[in-house]
C-alpha cells in the first residue's frame, strides 16, 4: 500500500482554473499522486505535514537549461551571445570535460534547481561521447529531480555552420536503454541544432528522428541578426514539419506570421528573459507570442551569466513586457493604465506552460487531483514576505530562492526545512571544485596553444 502524506493549512496556489486557490486548504497525496485538495481534508492513515504561514505551489518547470554548465556558473558574466558560442563550443569548454565531470555538472545543476523550487527541467545537453552520455543521465537521475534529458549537438565539433550535415549519434541506444517507458521521472527529448546552426538536410533528418522516436525536440531559432532574415518557421511549415512536439527557444525576432504558425501548429516557445536581453539574442518575445494565440515557457538557460532560478526569470519577462508596451502608450502622449500581462500569467508560463511544452501537462504544471505531486512551499514568514495581501504578487515579485522552505517530486520531499535531503554537500563540493579546476586548466592550455 503506498504511503499517503497530507499538507495542512498552506495557501494553495493551484494553478488549475477548474478548481481555484484557497486562502487555507489541505492536500491529500497517495504514492506519487495528488487525491484530494481542500479544506479540512480528514485523513487519519496519513503522514501530516504543516504548510502553515506557507504559499504552497507547483514546482517550476524549467524548459530550456544547459544543465552541465554548473562547472563554469558565472565565468561569462559580460559574455554577448558571440563570445559565449566561442568560449563554449567550437571544441572549447564544452569539448573537455571528462565524462566524471558531465556526472558532477549535472547532479550539481539538477540539485540547484531542486533547491531554488525548480522541480522539472528539460536539459538541452551537449554530448562528447556514449560515456558522457551515460554520466549525464546519471547524474540527473541521482538528484532526484523530473527532467527531460534532450540528448544533444556535439561539445567538440563545430556548432555553428551552416554547412554541417553532422547529426545526433547514439539516440537509438539511449531511448531503448534509458527510456523505453516514459512512465518515469526522466524522460528523453532531443537537442538539435535546427536549420539556423547546421544545414537545412540534417536538421530535417533529425526532426524525422524525432518522429521515429516519439520525443520531444528542443532547437535554438529565430534570433540575433539572423533570426528575421531566416523565416525558418515558414520554411519548416512549408516542409510540413511543425508539430506540437518541437520547442523552439528563444524565437526573438520571428515575424507576426511565424508567431501564429507556431501557435497554430501546437509547437512552443521557450523564453529565456535574462539572458536573452544580457547576450544579445533580442528583446524578449513573450508578448508577441502571446498576441497570436501562445502561451511561452520559460527558461533559465545558462548558469555562466546568470542564476539558476525561476523567480528571476519571471520578475525579468513581466518588467520587460510591461515595458515595451508601455513605451508604445507613452510614444503616444499617453499615460499607462492597465498594465500589460498580468503576475499571475507569468506565474502560468513558469509552471503549466513549461509542462506542456515538455508535454508533461498530464503529470505535472498544476496541483489537480490524477496529477503527480510536484510542489513547493514559499515560506511567508520571512521578512521579505509578509504581510502577504497577494500570494501570486508574492511569489512573483517578492520572493527569492531562500524562501524555498520545501520542495516535493513525485510526493517525495528532496528538500524540507530550507534544506536539501539526502546530499553530501561538503562532498559534492570538493568534487566540483576539482571537475571545475580540470576544466578550466585544460581550456587555458587550449588558448595558449593556439596561434595569435
């Protein structure tokens, strides 16, 4: 008989339009799944956890983050879109790491987004070797989070050719051995390079894998100077290739008509706010999509310019929508009054949009009774919190990563009292400072052996 876990008395955002928000109510979890959420739930066969003075909520899902990238966190913090493409492929950091080291990256970063209330990610990998692969999923499956393992473009060739009909490698292997359920936490995506970053052929023939594999495929499209000038959602619509399990990220400087395309398609858009206006890639294109009938996901994106966590990204995408419309209503010697997209809605794009873009809505993106228990609570008695007259403003405006108090996957708490579960910190650390220190050794012998 599965174990049964009953939340008390939190603020339960859940995210679900059919059933609502309580100011106070239960939750009734049996195994991994949600049974009951109301008030006064009466369950005496169960394991009663306090949610008092706590906002409890969906997990974030994260569905656009380069996971390994936690070895080199913060070693581009003035990196344009450029500079970070030849720092990190073109056979450079993203070519050295050991395959104990794609181990530690990624248990590391799966344990970062864990921590800041991430409980899914999608991790758009990039793959050496068999062998990377392997530690790759392996360190996402020891850290306990939901994720979207999207097997990946080289790290030691070269990314960003146009002529390039090099394909993904080892898929087969990874589905059947890894994946052959897609009842389980992990399941498998792929991370292609698409029609702007490799030739026109290989990025159709690997759609067509994707097909053959039955799996969610995440590209980078439709941005930087290149972006406009591509139409490469017409030219895919075109092909007759868009589908509602493509993911296109970032997708900044798409026309009117390709915004629709991919709403009307099904497909979707992962937006990364912080980095796309830190790098470069274009301002934000939440509202766009939104304007022709899509919802975005949000994405972290890379740990080498900015932080793992969902709070900011969603702070950075409704001030900057906010603003681009309201600079149009000022040009007009106009006043702003109704503000333009609304906290709750980003707070919809950071949890249930990002779950169906990983087509995972039916587990997971809202707290709904059939639905796996992926939730966290956001403590509200911090100082930065309370008093709490608006728990969506509050945890789409006020709250940060150290009011994550607790954090469940699949009726599982890997984190409880503001403190991870089961994880050698002290350990871990000392691995990733080595992983990190071999990285960034090798990379530096690199550039010193390379002609001026």
């Amino acid at each position: 008989m599965s174990k049964k876990l009953l939340v008390k008395n939190g603020t339960v955002l859940t995210l679900d339009k059919n059933i609502g928000d309580f100011h106070k109510a239960d939750i009734l979890i049996e195994g991994k799944k949600i049974l009951d959420i109301k008030p006064n739930i009466v369950a005496t066969d169960s394991e009663i956890v306090d949610a008092s003075d706590m906002i409890v909520m969906p997990g974030f899902v994260d569905s656009h983050r380069h996971t390994w990238e936690s070895l080199v966190r913060n070693i581009g913090p003035d990196w344009s879109l450029p500079k970070y493409l030849e720092n990190i492929y073109y056979g450079n950091i993203g070519s050295l790491s050991r395959p104990e080291d794609g181990y530690v990256a990624n248990y590391l970063g799966a344990l970062e987004a864990l921590d800041a209330g991430v409980t899914t990610i999608l991790d758009w990998s990039m793959i050496i070797s068999p062998d990377h692969s392997d530690e790759l999923i392996r360190g996402l499956q020891d850290s306990g989070i939901r994720s979207v393992f999207a097997h990946g473009v080289p790290g030691d060739g070269e990314y960003w050719s146009r002529d390039s009909l090099l394909e993904i490698q080892d898929s087969r292997r990874i589905r059947k051995q890894y994946f052959s359920s897609d009842n389980q936490l992990m399941t498998m995506g792929l991370a292609i390079r698409g029609p702007e970053f490799s030739a026109w052929d290989a990025a159709v023939n690997e759609i067509k894998l994707v097909r053959e594999l039955d799996v969610i495929c995440s590209m980078h499209l439709g941005f930087g100077t290149w972006g406009s000038v591509d139409r490469s959602i017409e030219k895919l619509h075109q092909a007759g290739l868009l589908g509602s399990d493509l993911n296109f990220v970032h997708a900044n400087t798409l026309s009117y008509e390709e915004y629709k395309l991919i709403a009307d398609s099904g497909a979707s858009v992962s937006i990364t706010p912080e980095i796309e206006m830190n790098m470069g890639h274009g301002y934000p294109a939440t509202g766009l999509f939104m304007e022709n009938g899509g919802n975005p996901a949000f994405g972290v994106d890379v740990v080498t310019t900015t932080g793992g966590d969902m709070f900011a990204q969603m702070k950075s995408a409704l001030q900057a929508e906010r603003a681009r419309v309201n600079d149009q209503t000022l040009s007009k010697q106009e006043m702003p009054y109704d503000l333009h997209l609304s906290a709750r809605e980003v707070l919809e794009f950071a949890t249930d949009a990002g779950a169906k873009a990983l087509k995972l809505d039916h587990k997971v993106g809202t707290l709904t009774p059939g639905k796996e228990a992926d939730f966290i609570f956001v403590r509200t008695s911090d100082v930065n919190m309370f008093p709490v007259n608006d728990p969506v403003s509050a945890v789409t405006q006020c709250a940060h990563t150290g009011n994550v108090d607790s954090v469940f996957v699949a009726g599982e708490g890997v984190k409880r009292n503001g403190k991870l579960l089961n994880v050698d910190l002290a350990d871990l650390r000392k691995k990733a400072n080595k992983s990190q220190e071999y990285i960034v050794n090798k990379y530096s012998e690199l550039k010193a052996n390379q002609p001026l």
